[in-house]
C-alpha cells in the first residue's frame, strides 16, 4: 500500500504541474503582457468554468473514483457504470449550455465578455467529461500526468509564442480549451482500450446513478457557488484594476491550495476500499494521513505569508504589488484547509456519512457568504479571502462535532 500510495501521489503532482504549476511557471510573462485588468477578465471567465466542470463532472471526483476503486475487479460491473457516467455526461451538455445563456442574459459583467465566457464553456464541457476518475479509481496516474503535461505544456507554448499584447487574452483561453479537448480525447481513448466502447443506456437507469451521486455532487457545487458568487459581487463593488490585482493573488493562493489535492486523491481510493472491510481507514487518517498533509499547509503558509511581497513581484511584476497583502491573507486558509480535507472530505465520507458533510458544507458555506458580504464595503478584495477563514474554522468545528458525536455512539 506504501509503494502504491507513493507511487499515486507523484504521478497525481505531475498532473497538477500540468493544471496548475504551469500557469505559475507561464505567469510571470503572461501577466505583464496582458496587464491587470486582462488578468481579472480572464479570472472571471475562469471562475464561471469552474461551475461549469462541476456541474458536467456531477461528484464524478468523490463517488465515481470510490465506486471505480470498489468494482475494478469485475469488467462488466465497471463498464456498465462507465456507461451510466457518460451518458448522464452527454445529457448535461445542453442543461450547461442553456445555464451560460442565461447568465449571459442576467448578468452585466458576463455580457461585456461574451467571447471569453464561450471559449471557457467548451473548456470546462471537454474538461468535465474527461475520465480522471476512472484512472484515479484503478489507481493508474501515470498515463493521467503525462498526457496533461503534455497537451498543457503545448498549449503554454502557443500562449507565448502568439500574445503580445492586451487584447491577447482570448488566446490565453483558446489555448486552455483545446488543451482540455485533447486530454479528453487521448484519455478517453485509453479508457475505452481497456475497457471497450462506450454506449449509451437509457435514462430509467441513470436514476440510481443520480441519486447515489446527488451528496457527491451538491458536496462540490455548493462550496463553488459561494465562491462564485461572492466573486461576482466583488466584480461589481471594485474597479477592473482592483479585481485584477484580486485576480493575481487569488492565482498564487489556488496554485499552491490545489497541490493538497494529490494527497488528498491519492490516498481516497486506499481509505475507500479500507473502509469497504474494516475501520483501518481511521488509522490511515490518523496516523499518516493528517499530520503529512497539515505540515504541508504550515510549510505553504510560512512561504505565502512571510514571502509574499517577492513571490508577487516575481510572478505578477510590479503592478500587481498590492496583491501581496491580499496573499498574506490568503496563506492564513491553508493549513485550515489541510485540516478540513483530512477530517472532512477523507473521514466523513469514508463513514458514509456524505449527508452530513453536505450539510456543514451548506452551513458553512451561507455563513462565509455571511462574512464576505459585511465585510465588502469596509474591506473590499480583502472581504473574500477573509470569508474564506471564517467559512474552513465554521466547517472544522462542525466536522470536529459529528466526529466526536459519531465515536461516542
């Protein structure tokens, strides 16, 4: 288990080098070619995407990866529900596409950019359907990483060989959707060698697929609406340069928060077939599992926090220096989100006890909404940074009480 748990979790950091480290390595000549103000529009988009491949993986991340990891020893039990994910997939396609219109239609800042908000759709459809879960669930992330550094780093080179000016942005977006379209394809194209050819079953039988990913899902989206919307709001309340500045913190912040994922999907398919015989999952979490990944999180606070200033400068250049303060705060959410992963995402779910952390997720969620809005007059870009501590110590305290109640039972 040792060996497979390692093996997992450097293959899973290549594949976010490709997702996230890349635009980090990219960021400094991008951002200072574009500009402030570029950067937030494309963070917005980006922001809306977010929802999109949420809404088209539908808790593909949580449930498919634990009910992969639960039936990979039997092929006709996993090609079938192969079948039931993607054609739930296909289906959704129109229901995101009619949400993008509307939204389009409702609300002003998405109508002034169009262009972006469609090529961050066909982004986010190709990078929703794309078969992460099935690799993650038979533990195989070799081929996972290599095809996205791959496409990724191709599509890196094009954003620097083609922009060179401002009004290059759609470039930068075009580049990530078309990167996205061929990870889909080449994986998906691996699945089915393995697995044969996809078919589509009917709808009567997607029910069951419906409701047992239903927590799974609604687990993701919440925490995301909120974001979105608090994001939204703050695109109103400040100016194009303060949102860009956002923008450029927000980035580093996301860039160094996604590298807990690797941990945190590589040692899920171990916890979910532990808990499928025993309680060992508990020792797993316990012993190995939290103390690693919290000491991550004070590593990545003492560099976000006490190097801010050169790590902005650095990446984003000199006009993005007042995304240094807003860095500080974001390095505060780190080892709280370490913490909350580990007892939250790994434990509670690992229980079965996706309802309940549905619920503090929800709960969680309304008040770090709650503390955003209060704050955003007084503390502006600051407020949503700010709303994010508030919502992981709401979420820690809620989990740590279901815990605590669940063993004393």
């Amino acid at each position: 288990m040792k060996q497979s748990f390692l093996k997992n979790t450097t293959y899973l950091y290549a594949s976010n080098f490709a997702d996230y480290l890349l635009t980090i390595f990219f960021l400094p000549f991008i951002a200072r070619i574009i500009g402030v103000v570029e950067l937030g529009k494309i963070g917005l988009a980006q922001t809306f995407g977010i929802l999109i491949i949420l809404i088209m993986e539908f808790g593909s991340p949580i449930i498919a990866v634990q009910k992969v990891a639960r039936t990979r020893d039997s092929k006709k039990n996993l090609k079938e529900y192969i079948n039931q994910i993607f054609t739930l997939k296909i289906l959704l396609i129109p229901i995101v596409f009619l949400i993008t219109f509307s939204l389009m239609l409702l609300i002003p800042v998405f109508k002034l950019n169009i262009l972006y908000l469609y090529l961050v759709l066909i982004g986010a459809i190709f990078q929703g359907m794309t078969p992460i879960w099935f690799f993650q669930g038979i533990e195989e992330m070799k081929v996972l990483a290599l095809s996205k550094i791959f496409f990724r780093l191709i599509g890196f080179i094009v954003i620097v060989c083609f922009i060179d000016s401002p009004e290059d942005g759609w470039i930068v977006l075009s580049s990530f959707s078309i990167s996205s379209l061929f990870i889909f394809l080449y994986l998906y194209y691996k699945m089915i060698k393995r697995v044969g050819a996809t078919k589509f079953v009917s709808p009567s039988k997607l029910v069951s697929l419906i409701k047992s990913s239903k927590n799974s899902f609604l687990l993701s989206l919440i925490p995301v609406c909120y974001n979105n919307i608090s994001i939204l709001f703050l695109s109103i309340a400040v100016n194009p340069v303060q949102l860009g500045i956002f923008y450029g913190a927000n980035r580093i912040y996301k860039a160094f928060n996604s590298l807990f994922g690797p941990l945190s999907q590589s040692i899920f398919p171990i916890i979910s077939y532990a808990s499928k015989k025993n309680n060992s999952f508990k020792k797993i979490i316990l012993k190995k599992y939290l103390p690693i990944i919290f000491s991550i999180g004070i590593i990545f606070f003492t560099i976000n926090y006490f190097f801010s200033e050169p790590i902005v400068l650095f990446l984003l250049g000199d006009d993005f220096i007042n995304s240094s303060s807003l860095l500080k705060i974001f390095s505060i959410v780190l080892p709280l989100t370490a913490i909350s992963n580990a007892i939250g995402r790994q434990w509670l779910i690992a229980l079965n006890k996706d309802s309940f952390y549905l619920i503090i997720q929800l709960f969680s969620s309304f008040f770090g909404f709650f503390i955003f809005f209060i704050g955003l007059d007084k503390y502006e870009s600051a407020s949503f940074p700010l709303s994010l501590i508030a919502y992981e110590c709401f979420s820690i305290a809620m989990i740590l009480s279901i815990i605590i109640y669940s063993d004393e039972k």
